[in-house]
C-alpha cells in the first residue's frame, strides 16, 4: 500500500475522468479509501481534495481512462494500490524509451542500450518511481521527457510549444521542480534566441491554468501543500547531516542505493572536453539546486519511503554523467581497468538492491518501525537488507 503522498492521486484521477472534477467527494466514505489517510485531504467549503499536487493525477488520465473501460470505477478504486504501480510503471516504461532515445543521439546506441537498462532496473525510478503515482514519479517521467527534447539538435514548433507547457506544467507536479524547468528555461531562452516565444506562451498558459486553478480551489495563487511546506525548506541549521544523509547514508543514501552513480564524478570532471558542455553544465546545476533543497528540507529522509525517494526525479541526470564517467575509461591501464571492474560491480550492486525492494516487502516493513531519521544512518539495520530476501515477484 502506497503511503500518504501517493494514496488519493489515483481517485483523483478517476475523479476527473468520470466526473470533470478533482474533488474526492463520492469516494470518502467508500470501504476501499477508509486505509487512505483521510487527514490528507483537504476540505475546501462542502468538497473535499487531495491535499497534495494534483498534477500526477492529470498526467495519468490515459492510464485511468482505459483501466475504467477495462474494470470499471468501482474495480479500480477497490484496487487503487495495484492501479496505481501499474501507472507508474507506465510512466517509467515511458521514461526509460525517453532516455533511450535522448542519450543516443550524445552517446551512441550502446552507450544507449545500457543508460535505458540501468535507468530501469539500478535507480529509484525501479524502487520508487514505479512503485505508486508519487509525486516523483511524475516528475522523473517530466525530467525524462526534457532530456529527450534537450538532446534535439533542431527543434520544430510543435515541439517546442509541448516543451514550453510541460515546463510550466511541472509546478502542478511539484512545486520544487521550479528548480529544474527553471533553469531549463533560462538555457532555452539561449539557445534559441527568437524561437523562444513558442516556449513562452505554452508556459505562461500552463502556469496561468496553474494560478486560476488555486484562486479557484483555495483563493490564494499557491495551493495548500507549497503554503505549508515553504516553510520547512531552507532549514539550514540541519544542512549538513541533510546533505550526508541524502547522499551517502545506508537508509536514504543516492550513492549507497545506487553506487554506479558515483562514476558521474569522472564525467563531470570531463566537462571542459564535452562537445555538449552547455548542456552538461545545466543538468549539473539540476543536479546541485535539487539537492541543496532537500539537504535543506526538515524531512530529509522523506518520511515514509523506499531508499532516496527524494532523489528519484534526478536519476536521468546523475545517469548522464555516470554513463559518460564509464566511457570515458579505457581497456588499458590498471587503474581503468580497475575502475571498469568497479563499475560491473556496481551496477550489479545496484540492480540487486532496487529490483528487491521492488518485489519484496521487506524494504517498506522497515519503514513501520518508524523513527526514520535516526535509522536511515543504522549500518546494522539497513533498509535495502530488511526482510527474509525471498523474492515474491506477485508483491
């Protein structure tokens, strides 16, 4: 059973396919939602809505629009659990073609081959992103899809009017993912000069519906959720231990969960010799600006999770450079040669780990414990080790 975040996205999405509206009325008392946490919704006047960003909810409406037309309403929301993995697989499954195709054109076909399998199977988007519609699970397919524009060397109108909505789309996903689709921006504004109006007015239309859905909703141009939550950011006074826990510790640890990652050290030394260089330049930023968020955030360890979920929407961009760290080491010398069995190694590592906690409960029984803080930094007692190991594929 997916936890809080992720428990009331799925009606909602049925919600809007079957009604036209978000509210989450016809199902709050149903038997099936009574396990949903109803403390996080949120009761607005006589209607009641998923507290948390509405945005994965619209992103799978052609997911749920053809589980109704298979099961029915009363089947999908009977298995929300299981209808919601099946859309964020979908979503992975989407994502992974996307880094296919987006790092083929930099790296080459096998090159590409193997980004798209390590993407699957040794990054959260395994553990994580395909385990409920979280909102990074949603924000990683988005990450996905600017990768594969980004890669383009020549873009059409059409393709850039999609890029320039997505962008401004990304904040109903996630208000925190103003730090990727910003930047972003900023390069595009760039890189095409004259072309960016047709990336401008598809954002600011997006980003339009996004205000005039809130004032709407709530009366205030931000939802509930960011109102909340800007205030728990920018926490400086546990930063460092936020910052060595969402990277290295056992329970939370990118670098422990996912180790490969670790290669992307040798590709971002190598930025200076990249022919893409402006681009590598921008995803490192990504990569910097999101982590100092959560390094700054009061919950850092993300509550109820498996491994670095809060992580998981920069998977694509640590996977540029850990792909081009690997390329970048040759057949001769011992040290490379070294370093490429250290990379075999950790692939394998990595896929071990993540497929597990996808299949098995273990991994998400730690979590019932509680105190998650204080045991993310427990080598004795790691999340990735917890359970029998017995692989129940049916899970």
């Amino acid at each position: 059973m997916p936890k809080a975040d992720a428990n009331w996205a799925l009606p909602t999405a049925v919600s809007i396919v079957r009604e036209g509206n978000t509210n989450l009325d016809e199902y709050m008392q149903l038997p099936e939602t009574r396990q949903f946490f109803p403390e996080m919704t949120l009761k607005v006047g006589e209607h009641s809505y998923d507290y948390f960003p509405v945005g994965g909810a619209f992103l799978a409406l052609p997911q749920v629009f053809l589980l109704l037309q298979i099961n029915g309403t009363k089947e999908v929301i009977r298995h929300s659990s299981e209808a919601s993995k099946l859309v964020a697989s979908s979503w992975m499954a989407i994502s992974a073609l996307l880094i296919f195709f987006g790092f083929r054109r930099k790296f080459g076909d096998s090159a590409a081959i193997l980004a798209a399998l390590l993407f699957s199977f040794a990054t959260p988007a395994l553990s994580s992103g395909s385990r409920a519609m979280w909102q990074q699970s949603a924000s990683l397919l988005l990450n996905c899809v600017f990768i594969f524009f980004l890669t383009k060397s020549t873009f059409k109108k059409y393709e850039l009017i999609l890029l320039g909505f997505l962008l401004g789309f990304s904040v109903w996903v996630r208000p925190s993912t103003v730090v990727v689709s910003g930047p972003i921006f900023l390069y595009l504004i760039f890189l095409l000069r004259k072309g960016i109006v047709w990336v401008i007015l598809p954002a600011i239309f997006s980003l339009g519906l996004y205000i005039l859905y809130n004032l709407t909703l709530f009366g205030t141009f931000t939802p509930s959720y960011f109102n909340s939550h800007i205030g728990k950011i920018f926490q400086f006074s546990g930063f460092g231990e936020g910052l060595a826990g969402i990277l290295f510790s056992p329970g939370r640890g990118i670098f422990v969960w996912s180790p490969f990652f670790l290669f992307g050290i040798l590709g971002i030394l190598r930025i200076r010799q990249d022919r893409e260089k402006n681009l590598s330049i921008l995803f490192l930023y990504c990569i910097i600006t999101h982590i100092f968020v959560i390094a700054s955030f009061h919950t850092w360890w993300g509550g109820h999770s498996i491994g670095p979920r809060l992580l998981a929407e920069l998977s694509p961009f640590f996977l540029w450079f850990s792909i081009q760290g690997f390329l970048s080491l040759s057949d001769r010398g011992w040290r490379d040669r070294l370093l490429r069995n250290a990379w075999v190694i950790a692939c394998i590592f990595s896929a071990i780990i993540h497929i597990r906690a996808s299949v098995d409960p273990g991994p998400m029984y730690w979590n019932q414990v509680g105190n998650e803080k204080e045991r993310s930094w427990d080598w004795k007692d790691p999340q990735f080790m917890s359970g029998d190991w017995s692989i129940k594929l049916l899970y």
